[in-house]
C-alpha cells in the first residue's frame, strides 16, 4: 500500500478481493464454531447442569451469546463485506487508477 505526502492510499482490485475472501473465511470458520458452541450447551444443559443455576445459564446464553456470536456476528461480517464490495466497484480501473485524475492533472 503506497502512501503519497498527502496520505492518499491506493487501493487494488486484489486488496479488496483478498480482503472479502478473508471475510468468506472467517465467516466459515465462526459458523463452526457458533454451531459447535450451540451443540455443546443443547447437549450440557439437559445432561449435566439443571436447577436454577442452569436455567439461569440457559437464559444468559439464550439471552446475551446467542445474540452476539450469531446474529451479531454475521451482520458485522456481513457489512465489512458490503464494505469492501462497495469499494471495489468504486475502484475505476484494473490498476486502480483513475484516468481522469491523470487528465485533470494535465490542465
């Protein structure tokens, strides 16, 4: 990433490609974990862990994880991707060069 006096970034098509595969990865791999996390509790809860403390457990895992590491989660994710999408088609050209900025610069 070269950065001018200016402090200008230049951004490539590859970057941000790299970028939302990255996403795609994480995005996986927090699934898997969210699921395997789900089975785990579903599977404790009925088995090893009753009386107040578990039900108390049931509905702070319901109430506060569950929320953040799946819903939560997928929309933060969900957004960088939007993110980088949205950057990637505004990049004007494969070297991430805009024409016009060198036209501009002519005058």
């Amino acid at each position: 990433m070269a950065m001018g006096s200016t402090g200008t970034v230049n951004i490539t098509p590859e970057m941000m490609t790299n970028a939302m595969s990255i996403i795609d990865e994480y995005r996986a791999e927090t699934g898997n974990l969210y699921t395997r996390l789900s089975d785990e509790v579903a599977g404790l809860i009925p088995a090893n862990f009753s009386g107040s403390a578990a039900e108390g457990f049931q509905f702070f895992y319901t109430d506060k994880i569950e929320p953040a590491a799946g819903e939560g989660l997928t929309k933060l994710l969900d957004a960088l991707y939007q993110i980088c999408e949205g950057i990637l088609k505004a990049i004007p050209a494969e070297n991430g060069l805009d024409d016009q900025l060198g036209e501009g610069n002519r005058k």
